[in-house]
C-alpha cells in the first residue's frame, strides 16, 4: 500500500510539473522574436595598385568610402612594397577601419600582392586559402566580423583574367567553395570580388547552389550587359564589362539596393581607379543565428 502511495505521489508530481511548464515556441513564432538586424552595406573595388597617382586616387578613394559608411570594403589589387605601405592599411587607417590582407606572397617579402577586408566591426577570425592552379598565385581571404552581436562571413577574392581563361576560374571557383564549406559554420556569407566575367558566366555557376549576385537581383527587368552597367572603366581604355560582382548567401538576405560607384573623375579629370565599384545593401533576414 505504501509503495502504491509513493507511486500516486510521484505521478502526481510529474503532472503538476509538466502543467508548470511555459509551452514550447513555435518555430517559426521563435524565428520572428529574433530582433530583425539593421541592413548593411558592402563595397567591391579592384585598387589598380599603385598605377597613375597612387596617393591622389588614395584620398578620393577614401572621400568616397567616407560618404558611403560601408560596413565592409572589399579589396583586389592591393600592393605593398619597400616605399609603398600597404595601401589597404593606409586606407582603413585613414577611415578608423579594421582591415586584414590575403595574399600568396611570404609574410616576410617586402613586395607583396593581394586581397584585403576592410571593416567598421570587430573581425572574429580571419583565414586565407590558396586558389588552384597555384602557378596563377590566387587567393580568397575570409573574416567573420561582428554586427550587433551577431556574426557574419565575409569572402573576398580575385580570379584568373584571361577572357579565355574559363576553365582556370572554374577550378578556382571549386576551391573557393571547398574553402567556403570549411570556414561559414553556421552565420550568413557574402563574396565579392574582381571575376574578371560576367556573373552569368558558366565557370561561375557553381556558386549558385549557395549564393546569388545582388546587381542583377536588384536589376531584374534590365538588360546588364550594356555600357552603363559596366564595372571597368572605359575612360582608361577598358571595354565596358561587368566583372566586379558582390554574391549574398540565398535565403539569409533580402537585397535593397545594388549599384555602380566611383564612376564619377574627380574635378581634375582623375579616376579612383580603372575599375569601378560596386555597393550592395542588404538586408538580413530574421532568425540569424547569435554568436
């Protein structure tokens, strides 16, 4: 009898708990509490390196990017050399920015070519792999940086720039991704950079599984492959193609706003660079995942 009360007691318990219990969220009522993120801003641009008036294209670079307040600046084409600092260094000191460079050269060689992130975040972890083949001295950098407590993967790269170099981006496209799929863990992606073809291209279109380009997102109606949409300068002997382009991971991010800038010379006739950027401004969706 005694066993049969400490049983009737023991239930009774559990059912008194289980009725205390707050109900578990629903899904998707869970993802809606999850405070939306403010949009952010991300800018490509191949620097030309020290090519023309470096210092020059440096201030109107930097007076450019002080108006736009991107969050992240991406960079192709970035030197450093025995008398030339490292010109992304120079232009995140010049705009209170955190930065980091990817390249293939050593550490230690005074000239070293390459890539870099630019950011008003804090960077959490960074990391650079090497693109195949590696005789084309290719690399894409990441960062994950911090946005109000939340953490996002950033991607920058530059691919190989023979027009008929097709299938030598396509490899490197392979080992972008593999490098993609080893770094993302679970926040949001975006890629950008110099792919030296157009986002429709066919070597490019492994990376459509996991991300979409924000021009044409932002551009749907329009026929891009005109010169008004190009991202090389066609006032420094270019032929107007659009080769600059800013990726976002599909499904994390609603695209805002997506166009060309540093399109404009400067009073004296000078260019920012032979390439123009691009800026992109983007939405992240609810439901992101906290640090």
């Amino acid at each position: 009898m005694l066993r049969c009360k400490s049983w009737l007691m023991a239930v009774l318990a559990a059912l008194t708990l289980a009725a205390c219990q707050p109900p578990r969220p629903d899904p998707a009522e869970a993802e809606a509490s999850v405070p939306a993120l403010p949009p952010l801003t991300a800018v490509t641009l191949n620097l030309w390196h020290d090519k023309q008036d470096w210092p020059r294209r440096q201030d109107s670079i930097v007076a450019t990017l002080e108006a736009l307040r991107p969050d992240v600046v991406l960079l192709q084409e970035v030197l450093q050399d025995k008398d030339l600092p490292n010109q992304a260094q120079s232009l995140a000191q010049a705009l209170g920015y955190r930065y980091r460079f990817y390249s293939s050269d050593p550490p230690a060689q005074a000239r070293r070519y390459g890539n870099a992130i630019l950011t008003r975040h804090r960077i959490l972890a960074v990391a650079q792999q090497p693109l195949p083949p590696l005789d084309d001295y290719r690399v894409a950098g990441f960062a994950s940086i911090e946005i109000d407590g939340r953490p996002l993967n950033v991607y920058v790269t530059h691919l190989h720039y023979k027009p008929e170099g097709g299938d030598i981006r396509r490899q490197q496209i392979r080992g972008l991704m593999d490098f993609v799929e080893s770094t993302r863990g679970y926040a949001p992606s975006l890629l950008g950079g110099d792919f030296n073809t157009a986002d429709s291209a066919p070597e490019l279109q492994a990376l459509a599984p996991m991300f979409a380009s924000a021009y044409p997102t932002a551009h749907p109606d329009q026929p891009l492959d005109t010169p008004e949409h190009t991202t090389l300068n066609p006032h420094l002997d270019h032929r107007p193609q659009r080769i600059d382009h800013l990726f976002f991971q599909q499904g994390a991010f609603k695209v805002l706003e997506a166009r060309i800038v540093f399109d404009q010379p400067e009073a004296d006739g000078s260019w920012a660079s032979d390439h123009f950027g691009l800026l992109a401004r983007l939405q992240p969706l609810r439901g992101l995942p906290a640090e």
